[in-house]
C-alpha cells in the first residue's frame, strides 16, 4: 500500500478515525497532506508555509514545529481541543 499516488485503500483507512494528522518536512502547497485533505475532511495538516531559512538541522525543525518533542505538543494541543 502506498500513500502516494492516491489510494482508496488508504482513504478508507483514514476515514475510519476521527482526526488523521499529517507531518510533512514539505512546503504545504502540492504537499501529499494537501491532497489527502482535499478529500478527506478529518485531515489536519501540519507543513511549511513560507521561506525557511538555512540552519542546523534540528534548530529548523524545532522552529517549524517538527521536533519530536514540538510535534508531541502538537498532538496533545490537537487532542484537547476535539
């Protein structure tokens, strides 16, 4: 099963859950998440929107939220307000 191209299989899956997030080190336009929301209404999309400047690693990823530990408080954000 892939997620990419588009698969039913993969549709029906997420449409089972009442949220599904998506976590994309990706710019938000054309992202794989922005096509998954596009038809699947409980998508909640977490991806770049805008310049990202150059950096360390793991500095740029806890800037822009994709840390484990940013993308943890993410979650529990997300799950507190459902």
């Amino acid at each position: 099963m892939n997620i990419f191209p588009i698969d039913n299989e993969v549709v029906d899956i997420m449409s089972a859950y009442d949220a599904v997030l998506f976590f994309e080190e990706a710019y938000y336009c054309g992202s794989i998440s922005e096509k998954y929301a596009s038809i699947c209404p409980n998508v909640a999309q977490f991806a770049i929107d805008g310049f990202v400047k150059h950096g360390k690693c793991d500095v740029l990823l806890d800037e822009l939220g994709f840390s484990a530990e940013k993308m943890a408080d993410t979650v529990e954000g997300f799950l507190k307000d459902e």
